[in-house]
C-alpha cells in the first residue's frame, strides 16, 4: 500500500513539475505583442507569468479563470470600468 502512495505522490509531483517548467512569460504593453490584459488572460496557460508594463488599461471585467502571475512594471493602471 505504501508503494502505491509514493507512486501517486511521485507521479504529482512530476506533473506539478512538468507545469512550471513549461511556464512562460507574457507582456503586456503598447510596443509588445498583446496590447490588452484580457487577450493575454485568453492566451496564456496555467503558471504562465503575465508582465504589465506601465500604462492606463481600461478594459470591462478583466476576468482570470486560471493560475497565473501578474506582475506590473512602472505602476500600470487596471481600470475595470
């Protein structure tokens, strides 16, 4: 029985593992390739990291429906309207 638990918590842990490896990093900006938080949200995948650099985003309802970071760079501003 105990072979069993640690096949289950190994097989966790590798999966868990595999996720953050495979994490990226998305920014957020006028001169980048997502100008709009909620098309990044749309985009990214489960641990990925999102940078906001500085700026006004007025976007309704920013929903997150997934494990991500969101990190800003020079104050940006989220206004959810």
């Amino acid at each position: 029985m105990e072979t069993i638990n640690i096949r289950f918590l190994t097989g966790l842990l590798f999966l868990a593992a595999s996720q953050l490896l495979r994490a990226g990093s998305i920014r957020v900006g006028p001169d980048h390739n997502f100008t709009t938080l909620s098309k990044a949200i749309q985009y990214a995948r489960c641990g990925d990291t999102i940078w906001v650099e500085a700026g006004l985003y007025r976007e309704g309802n920013i929903v997150l429906d997934k494990s991500l970071t969101l990190m800003g760079k020079g104050n940006p501003v989220l206004d959810g309207e």
